[in-house]
C-alpha cells in the first residue's frame, strides 16, 4: 500500500479545518521510494513553505515508468534512478529545470557530477547515492565470502533473496563473471541469465521491500539489498552485517526530477532547493544512511557515518563498481533476459 505522509489537524472542527486548509495552502505531491525523506524535514518544509506534502510510494523504477507513461498525473516531484530519468528525458516525461530557483546546486559535489549521466543537471538533480550490498547473519552464515558467489551456496536454499529489479540482479551476473554491468553485449548477457537462473534455484524470491525486516528477523539469512535499508535494520539487529562484493558492485544514483505536467513547479524546485541545503542534506544522509553528493554536508556528519564504508565506499572497491547508465535500445536486451529469468524454473 503506498505509504503517505500529509499534514493531520485536530480537535473539533477538524474536517471543516482540512478543507479551508486544502483551500489555501498549496500541496506538493510527491511520487518516490518508500521512506525516502526524514519525516521532520518534510514537516519543516510544510512549515516554512506554508504547504502540505503528500507522498505516494512504488518499490521499482520500471512500476514508477510504467504508470508515468500511462498518463498518470497529479505528481509534482519524482525521484527516479539517473538512468531512468535519463529514458523519461529522451520521451519528453521531465521538464527542464530552472536554476536560478536552486541556489543550493553550488553545494552539489562536483566530483559525484563528473560520473552523472545529467552533468549540467538540466532536468534533474542528484539526491542520494545508493551503493548495494551482500547483507547476512553473522551467526548464522559460516565462511562468509564478499563475493555473488554466495548466491551459489545451496546450504542457503530458500533463506536467501535478491533484488527485484532487472540492472540490479542482472549486473550482480555481469560482474560476478568480470564484465560490465552495463554491457550491451548479447553473448555476456546470455552467460549472465545463465548465472541468475541457477542462483534463482537457491533464492526464496525476488524482493525490494520486505528483504529488510527479514534478514533484521531472521527470516533471511543472506540478501542482495541497499546500503542504506541495511544500515538501518543493524540499528535493530547488530547481527546484520554487510560487504561489498569483491567483484564490484553497482552505484546507482536516486535524482530529484519534475514531471512533464507538474502542477506545482515552483514549489517543487523549492523542495529539491530545500534538500541540497547542507544541513538538511547532512539531517537526511544520517537519518536514510545513503550519501547526498552535497560537498558541505559532509563535514557536518558524525565521525561514524564519515568512516563507514556504507555510506563513503572503499575506493579500491567503487574503482571495480560502476553507476548503472541508461542503455539507449539496448534495455530490450535486459528486458528480454528479465523475462527468461522470470519464467525460468
């Protein structure tokens, strides 16, 4: 169910009150991940732009595409991965942005913004940089190997999920066998659908919600999953720990972009305006565990975020991972492998 955070008033005359309210203020709708801004800002936004916020949630990039380009309207803001925004942009479903409403893009880090697909941000802006990961049980998974091997592990049968989500869980194939998570090559591709049937053999399922309660429960003993989601559930279960696979991994990064059709446009660039402000951005990253590419807000983070190889990956290891790109015509290749992969027993 999607999840929505608004503005509740109560006491006496409530509903009378809602509706002058809904009158008056103006209402940022908001279409993005699940628990993808710290409630509080949200609240102080409302606040100081004398607005509501209502946020509807999907768990994929392609469910996200999919209802977009059926003509769904009323969204203000998306937060899509770059390279499906970068699909949208090529099919006219993003507007340009205006950057003299985004003072705070001078805070965005350059470094991050020589890697990005949208260099000049002129139709969206990074938010937040999200590394994945292998997450497992400590004391319950012996010999651990920071490697996709690990899928291979038949004593882990049925306790184990992976991404439902094609780059993702397809890369994690292309890297275990040494190639380019973006690779366009047909014959890589087919070896790398051989690798993700028979770790489908050992998974319980493909998940991008629930993986992480279950490895936080137990329920799960090993999961491909987002680094951020996993820094969260260790604060539950100090027994959830988590490596980058030796063979790299993938960088996906999650932007702020506004919808063709968008009724809102200025308030949505005051909300991406309001989130690059580096102590907001420092607020955000501590309480999601993903990085914000905002350069002043890292020197306002505690020493445990700054040192923790979650959020700031080692370098060795980010110089083997890659940012999934927006492959062009290619992603029918993907999609034709997803669905092999899918039917496949």
């Amino acid at each position: 169910m999607a999840a929505r955070i608004s503005v509740i008033c109560f006491g006496v005359g409530a509903a009378a009150f809602l509706a002058h309210c809904g009158k008056a203020a103006p209402v940022l709708h908001i279409y993005t991940w699940a628990d993808y801004f710290k409630p509080a800002l949200v609240a102080r936004f409302e606040k100081e732009s004398s607005c509501r916020v209502i946020i509807d949630t999907y768990d994929s990039n392609e469910t996200m595409y999919a209802k977009i380009k059926a003509g769904a309207s009323g969204y203000d803001l998306l937060t899509p991965t770059s390279y499906m925004v970068s699909l949208m942009n090529s099919q006219g479903m993003v507007q340009k942005l205006d950057h003299s409403l985004l003072p705070n893009l001078v805070h965005v880090d350059p470094e991050y913004l020589m890697l990005a697909i949208d260099k000049t941000m002129d139709h969206s802006v990074p938010y937040m940089i999200v590394n994945t990961v292998i997450a497992y049980l400590g004391s319950r998974v012996k010999d651990f190997e920071p490697s996709w091997a690990m899928f291979d592990r038949s004593d882990l049968k049925g306790r184990m999920t992976m991404l439902n989500d094609m780059r993702e869980t397809i890369g994690a194939g292309l890297k275990f066998l040494g190639y380019s998570i973006n690779s366009t090559d047909e014959a890589e591709l087919v070896e790398a659908k051989e690798v993700v049937v028979r770790w489908k053999k050992n998974i319980a399922k493909y998940e991008n919600e629930q993986y992480k309660t279950g490895v936080a429960s137990g329920e799960f003993l090993l999961v491909q999953g987002y680094s951020g989601d996993i820094l969260q559930v260790q604060q539950e279960n100090p027994d959830v720990r988590f490596a980058v696979p030796r063979e790299g991994t993938s960088i996906s990064v999650d932007d702020l972009a506004i919808p063709q059709g968008a009724k809102q446009v200025r308030l949505a660039h005051a909300f991406i305006n309001f989130l690059h402000d580096p102590e907001v951005a420092a607020e955000n990253i501590a309480f999601l565990k993903y990085l914000s590419p905002n350069k002043e807000a890292y020197a306002l983070l505690g020493e445990d975020l700054r040192k923790n190889p979650g959020v700031f990956m080692d370098p060795k290891l980010r110089a083997k991972s890659e940012i999934i790109a927006d492959l062009g015509e290619s992603l029918a290749l993907y999609i034709r492998v997803w669905d092999d992969i899918k039917a496949a027993k």
